[in-house]
C-alpha cells in the first residue's frame, strides 16, 4: 500500500518537473560549478542529496529528484520582505564560515529582492519590488522575515520613500504570490516584536493580513528546512503539509524530547542541578535547568546546525523553544524549568517512542499531501491557534 503511494508520489513529481521545466526561467547560476569552486565533491553532494532526502521523510528512490530540484533552485523567482525584525534569519543562512550544500543553494536562489543584499535604496529599490512582482505574478515565492506592527494604522513599521506601512507593503506583494514562506519566529508568530508588553502591536504575517502561511518556525530556523520546503514545492508543485501551527510537518511534526540525546537520562532521573555540577560534564538532562524540549516541535537534534556539528542541547544548553509561539512569554524563564505547563497529555516511555517511530514511513506519505489550494487562503486554525496565545 505504501509503496504504491510512493509510485504514485513519484509519477506526480516527474510529471510536475517536466511540465515546470518548460516555464521556469533561465538557470542563473550552475550549481555544479559552484559546489567545486567550493570544494565540494560529488560525492558530498550526493551524500547530502541522501540526507534531505530522509530529511523530507522521503524513500532513497526520490533522490535524483532532489537533486534536479536543487539544480532548478536559482529558477525560481523569490521576494524576499524585511519586517520588524533582526534580519538574523537571513545573517544566519548568508554568513556561514563553512558552507555546506544548503548554504551554497542560497547563494544561487534568484532573488528579485532582498533589501538587505541588494545595491539598490529609495525609489530605485521600490521600482525593483514592482517590476519582480509584475514580471513573476502568480510565479514567484513571496519569503517574509519579520513581524507586522498593527499599531497607529500599522505606522509604527514604514518602508521606502513613499512611506509605505509594513501592512500595505506586505499585503500588495502577497496577493501576487504563488506562496507566503514565513522564515523565522517573527514572520510565522510575532515572536519578541509580539512579546508582552506589545507596545506596537506587531503580529505574525497570517494574523496581520489573514491570510495562510507556510511557517519556517525557529530563531533563527535551521537553513535545512528551509531549503527543504523549497525543493519540495519544486519536485512537487506544491507546499507540504502542515500542522496546525503553518509548520511543515516535515519538520516541525516531532517533539525535541523525542529524539534527544540526553533522553534515557531523563528516563533515568538523571538531571544536572546546576551549571557545571557533576551531571552537566556528563552530559544529562538539562530538564531542571530549563530546558523546554518537552513542549517544543522541531528537528533540531536531527538536522543540527554548522553543517550538522552540533545543536543548543548537544552543546549543553536546554532547548528554549523558539519554534513555538509566544515562546518569550510561555517558555520564560528560559533556565527555569516550568512545572505547571503540561504537554501532549503525560510523558511517553521509551518504550512507546520506539512504537511511535515504526509509524514514520506512514507519516512520511501525509507529509507529501501537496497542498496545492494554499495560496490566499485564510486558514482560521493558524489565527485561533496563535489567539490561544495572546
Ligand atoms: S526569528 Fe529571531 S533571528 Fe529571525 S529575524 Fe526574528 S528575532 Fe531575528
Ligand atoms: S528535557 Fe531537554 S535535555 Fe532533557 S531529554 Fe528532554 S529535550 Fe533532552
């Protein structure tokens, strides 16, 4: 029955990528060149096409598809919008000391605009933005960092020389969009912009404008699923699915406490009491010093970061759940652990993970479903999802 879906899975993506062949525009940029210049071997290639491969909850078969997604990455039109936020979503994914595949897949992304990277300021820039998104209409991937302030008619966040509001802009260039991908915390919930006290009332993109999103959660998120999601709509013409939060279940679909090293040692009462005691040199929970694994969905402890070197709880600080929203008012204090928040109905065994696990391949199959109505649609989950934490 799987395998079947699979095949099926497989044909659609084939198909799809033939079809879109004809009508992406040019290459910009010749990945294979580039991953030499950067000393990356075929071989690395082909390894890392193995790794998003899995990472995609996809079987081995569909590897040359990846890897035909990531030569076609500099054809597909992006806009790139900066909101109330740090810009360190894009510092994070452009500034790596040593760049993997993923990185260098950013480089060759076809941005049509970026205000942080492009040369061009004032009505230069904006007569950049209006052309990109007549000439792509209906094509290109609208991708926000930051969130939207609503306050004093949303003029707490202006842009360019006419003096735009974050609100008028963004609502103008979505509505043109194939896709909105949220990349960070900001754009996807508010994030600190949104923290208590909120004297600007900023909001995630969704609530702002109404419409959905797809929600590349994390301050910053992993680069992996972000690339991710975009070699998915590549190969399939189409979003993956999301939970109920915008986020794809590719990625976002297991909790931290899941898949962390340091479970059996939580399972074990074995917890460090204090920075530096006898249990934090080796290695045990971080639990009692704050760590909010249990109430946080994402891949970290899978993916990791620098190129899969390490991640926060590796490192040998708690997970502070900035994949969630509101994290900042929910998850506060961040070395504290919290003992009246609850979390997906008790805790499980080892035991029943290792049950829960046999269950991926199925799992692996939903988060494919192509969500291929996504665009402009309002999706009342997300809003009440995000007011439960207002
Ligand atoms: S999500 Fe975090 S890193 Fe990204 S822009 Fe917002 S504050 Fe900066
Ligand atoms: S509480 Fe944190 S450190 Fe401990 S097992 Fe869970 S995720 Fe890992």
């Amino acid at each position: 029955m799987i395998d079947k879906q699979y095949k099926d899975l497989m044909k659609h993506c084939q198909e799809h990528m033939e079809e879109v062949e004809k009508t992406l525009p040019e290459p910009k940029e010749n990945l294979h060149e580039m991953l030499k210049e950067r000393g990356i071997s075929r071989r690395d290639f082909v390894k890392w096409t193995s790794a998003i491969t899995a990472a995609l909850m996809l079987p081995p078969i569909f590897r040359p598809m990846v890897a035909k997604a990531a030569e076609n990455f500099s054809r597909l039109p992006i806009v790139w919008l900066h909101f109330a936020e740090c810009t360190g979503c894009s510092e994070a994914f452009l500034r790596s000391s040593y760049p993997n595949v993923d990185d260098i897949l950013l480089e060759t992304i076809s941005l049509e605009y970026h205000e942080t990277l492009m040369a061009a300021s004032g009505y230069q820039a904006e007569q950049n933005l209006e052309k990109a998104i007549y000439d792509f209409a209906g094509k290109f991937i609208c991708v926000i960092e930051g969130a939207l302030p609503r306050g004093l008619d949303g003029k707490y966040l202006t842009l360019g020389p006419k003096g735009k509001t974050g609100i008028e802009v963004a609502k103008d260039v979505t509505s043109k969009a194939a896709a909105v991908i949220c990349i960070g915390s900001c754009s996807a919930f508010g994030n600190i912009q949104a923290a208590n006290p909120n004297p600007t009332d900023s909001v995630s993109i969704s609530k702002a404008l109404g419409i959905s999103t797809v929600n590349i959660a994390g301050c910053p998120p992993n680069s992996v699923n972000f690339t991710g999601t975009l070699l998915h709509y590549l190969m399939f013409g189409g979003l993956p699915a999301l939970d109920s939060l915008g986020r794809p279940v590719w990625a976002y679909g297991k909790r931290i406490h899941d898949y962390c090293e340091r479970r059996p040692h939580y399972d074990a009462s074995e917890f460090v009491e204090e920075w530096g005691d006898a249990g934090a040199l080796k290695g045990w929970c971080l639990y009692k010093v704050g760590c909010k694994g249990p109430y946080t969905y994402a891949n970290c402890g899978k993916v990791r970061f620098n190129d899969g070197i390490s991640w926060p709880i590796m490192a040998g600080h708690g997970c502070i759940g900035c994949t969630e929203p509101a994290f900042w008012d929910t998850m506060a204090p961040l070395e504290k652990p919290l003992p009246d928040k609850s979390y997906g109905g008790g805790e499980k065994t080892v035991d029943k993970i290792g049950i829960a696990l046999t269950g991926v391949a199925a799992a692996g199959i939903a988060a494919h479903a192509v969500a291929s109505a996504i665009r402009h649609r309002k999706d009342d989950r997300i809003n009440t999802e995000e007011e439960k934490h207002d």
